[in-house]
C-alpha cells in the first residue's frame, strides 16, 4: 500500500502540473535538496549536471526537476545546437529514477539538504510547477550564462527573495579557464574549445557568474549563509554523498596538439630555409595551410555573426585564420606578379600583426593556434623574399 501510495501520488502530480493546477500545499516535513552530479563521459556531461530535489513524507513525494534536458530528436538537431537555437526544457523524475541513470553511468551524485523554512521551500515548489506547465518549460540553452547550473541559481534566488552568495575573494580565474580541469584528458577538445570562444569568455566572473558550472554552484551553496531575524545561518542543513563514482574519470593525457604545433613550427622554419635555397618546393603545402586557415576562419565568422551563441562572439582568433588567404590561390605569380606581390606584402604585415595581438588582445590562445598564425607569417614572408627575388631577376633579365 506504501508505494500504491506514491504512484498514485506522483500520476497525480504529473497530471496536476499538466494542466496548470498544481497548488499542492507542502508539509512541515518537507525538504528541497540541491543535487550535483560528477562529469560524464559524452561531451554535453563532462562538466556534472545539477537538479532540484523535493521531497515530502507526509505525502510521499519525492521528485527531481531538472533543467539540463533535450530531445534528440528535435528537427534538425545538429543545426540548432551549433547555433545556438536548440530547446532545452525542465523535466521532472521521480528520485529513484534520476540517481539511477548516474549509478549506471558511474557518475558521483551529491546531495545538500537546504536550510529553508516553510515559505521559502514552498515558493521554489510552485515556482518550480509553473515552470514545468509546456507553455512555460522550454528555454534557450547558453553555456555559460542559461543553463541547467543557472537556472537552479536563480529558482534558490526567487525562493529565499534576495542574494545570498557570499563573495569570492581574489578570482583570478576566467570563465574560459575555468573550463580547464574538466577538459585536461581531452586535448583535442580544449584546442577546439579555445578556437572556437571569443574574448567575452576571458573576463573575470563575478561570484553568481561561476555557477555556471555544477560544482561551483555546489560550492557557493555551501559557504552561503542566511538571514533568519537576527540569526544568520548556513544555507546547507545537511550534506552527503548518495553514491560514489568506482572509476576516476578525466586522467592527464600527452597534449598532442601543443607538440603538433611546435613540431610545425620547426619543421616549416627549416623547409622554408632550405626552399630559399632552392632544395625544396612547398607551393602544395602553402595551398593546403590557406585553404585551412581560411576555412578555420569562416567557422569563427559563422559562430561570430550567424548563431545565438554569446560565449563566440568577439573571437580574435579571426586575425590570423582570415579568408583573405584564399586570394593568393588566385593570382599567378608569373603573369600578375606586381599583383601578388602586392597582395602578400598586406598579408604577411597582416600575419605579422596578428601574432602581435595573440600577445597583447586580452584574449587566451591555444599554442595550437598560436602555432597556426606563427606558419602563416613565416610562409608569407618566404613567399615574399621569393617574389621580390623573381621580380628582381625579370628586371635584370
């Protein structure tokens, strides 16, 4: 009968919440616990998750909300979510269910029992309620500013009626930075990660900001502290570990990128040394280094101005994977070499600046990418004693 009981409860929560008439009185009983899971192994998991538990023994319940949810499913799935247009939308579990799925994928699952009174547990349930009616639970997901970490922020923030957080002191640390631990077994990612975010993402964050991430977000709760009167309490009444992970996750790996970039580097230096000297050709490898720049640099256009995603605008990385490279598969050297000569005399001051920026913009650069625009400069300037030394020898000619 006790768990008839519960079943027959949550059908008739779900069918409440659904037709917008959930005003469900919560008993003195009743807890609201903030759960944090550890990082999975797909790409969206690898930064943990956070949701919203509500439990009440008086009546049985004990739900899980959700925010980090999506379907794919989703016409034209990819699409949206490379611009940034894609629906995530607040789910609602039963609790057993939820720590399951993390059982299964091995991934630690934190709880902490939140300090509330009466009121406020209430007011973050029926918030929580209206947000899952349909008209009310889809949202435009955006990493680092809207997303299922935030959104649990703000719901606490409209429970308890002001900020809590207490400061941090002495952050050092940008948002593209601090993405760095969850990353550090996959450098690959991380290169792509620093080409792809612009230089909004290298500003300092401010306390609420840093909840963008789960753990942070676990961490600010725990040094929060209320106001109840006269007395000023911890926002945490209880913390405790539902289960832990059996395999560690995310272990150092070699940064092959880093030594892909060096060894380019010093493998086009001395080419380009001896090509001077007329020992090697490297026409075909130029082609092949624009080509990729340029189509490296319609992606950070494409991210810039095309999609909703406000972490990849401003992105400086732009100046050294310009499009502009593709001109110079388009001008014979021979028949239009004032032209070209010209064009590669822009580029290379162009290549050259660019690395000036790398050092002085602001914005944080992968030696991937730093690697990249360093290659770009030193074959545009071979390219360019080399035309000056055809067109001197036409002229003495």
């Amino acid at each position: 009968m006790k768990y008839l009981h519960k079943i027959v409860f949550i059908f008739f929560l779900f069918f409440s919440f659904e037709k917008a008439n959930a005003n469900l009185t919560l008993s003195p009983q009743s807890k609201v616990s903030l759960i944090t899971c550890g990082a999975g192994e797909d790409l969206y998991a690898l930064f943990g998750h956070t949701a919203l538990r509500i439990q009440d023994s008086a009546t049985g319940m004990d739900l899980v909300f959700n925010y980090g949810t999506f379907n794919f499913s989703t016409e034209g799935f990819y699409v949206k979510f490379v611009r940034g247009k894609l629906d995530y939308e607040l789910s609602v579990s039963s609790y057993e269910a939820f720590v399951e799925t993390y059982h299964e994928e091995d991934r630690t699952v934190k709880q902490q029992v939140l300090n509330l009174n009466l009121v406020q547990k209430q007011k973050i349930f029926d918030f929580l309620a209206w947000n899952y009616q349909p008209e009310n639970r889809t949202y435009k997901y955006d990493f680092f500013y809207d997303n299922c970490s935030t959104r649990i922020r703000d719901v606490l923030e409209k429970g308890i009626g002001y900020n809590f957080w207490t400061p941090t002191k002495g952050n050092k640390t940008t948002l593209r930075k601090m993405l760095d631990p969850y990353i550090i077994s996959m450098p690959w990612i991380k290169a792509g990660f620093y080409l792809g975010l612009g230089k909004v993402t290298d500003k300092l964050p401010n306390t609420r900001d840093k909840m963008f991430l789960p753990n942070e977000l676990y961490d600010g709760v725990a040094a929060a502290y209320l106001r109840n009167g006269k007395l000023i309490e911890p926002l945490v009444l209880k913390s405790e570990i539902i289960y832990k992970e059996k395999n560690a996750k995310n272990l150092p790996v070699l940064d092959v990128p880093t030594y892909w970039g060096y060894f380019l580097v010093i493998s086009v230096l001395i080419l380009s040394i001896l090509e001077y000297f007329n020992k090697v050709k490297l026409q075909s490898f130029d082609r092949i280094f624009w080509i990729s720049s340029s189509l490296i640099g319609i992606l950070i256009m494409f991210l810039w101005f095309f999609t909703d995603h406000i972490s990849t605008k401003m992105n400086l990385n732009l100046s050294w994977a310009s499009p502009l490279w593709l001109s110079l598969l388009f001008i014979p050297k021979v028949s239009k070499i004032d032209l070209y000569k010209q064009v590669i005399l822009v580029l290379t001051m162009f290549s050259f600046l660019s690395i000036v920026a790398i050092f002085v913009s602001g914005q944080a650069f992968h030696v991937l990418w730093i690697c990249f625009a360093i290659v770009l400069f030193i074959r545009s300037l071979a390219n360019l004693f080399k035309v000056y030394k055809i067109s001197n020898s036409s002229l003495t000619e």
